[in-house]
C-alpha cells in the first residue's frame, strides 16, 4: 500500500513526503487544497518523495490551478527527477518553475 503526507513546516513550507501515485493523489489533492488556501505565497517542498508517476505530476499542477484561482503564487522545491522528467516530457516544465 502507498502511503504519501503533506503538512506544514516551522517555516510554513508545506512538506510532502511518501509516494505519489494513483492510490495517495487523491486524498492528497484535497488536504493539500486545504494547505494551501489564504496563503499569498506558497512553497511546496517535495524533498521527501520516495518515487512519484504521471498521477503526482497531475497532483502538482492541480495545486498550481488551485493556487492561480486564489491569485498565489506558488514554488515548487527539490523536484524529484521522475517527476522533472515527465514535466519536460509533457511540455509542462515551464509551468513547475523548471528551466
């Protein structure tokens, strides 16, 4: 069974850590929409990612939609090369913030 977690740092950073997949990035999507919302700035950092697919690169940009509609702006930290690679694949890397 995958597991995955979000949950705000001292900082405010929001953490992600586990597995993105399609078991966890549903529940995900939502208590991360909770996170994110009233926050003019967001960071989200994905340094605890053990393995993600195309379904966390989908939960990524649905946070960046959920964001944009709250007109905040949000950043992407420590992307994980599988979900880099993707990104670049799908033409979707200048959206994550990725050169």
């Amino acid at each position: 069974m995958s597991a995955a977690s979000i949950q705000a740092g001292p900082d405010g950073t929001l953490q992600v850590a586990g597995v993105l997949d399609f078991a966890t990035v549903v529940e995900l999507c939502e208590r991360g929409a909770a996170l994110l919302g009233g926050r003019p700035r967001i960071r989200i950092d994905l340094q605890g990612v053990e393995r993600a697919n195309s379904a966390g690169l989908v939960l990524l940009l649905e946070w960046l939609a959920h964001a944009r509609r709250g007109n905040a702006e949000l950043e992407f930290r420590n992307l994980p090369a599988s979900l880099a690679s993707i990104a670049r694949f799908t033409n979707v890397a200048d959206l994550l913030g990725l050169e």
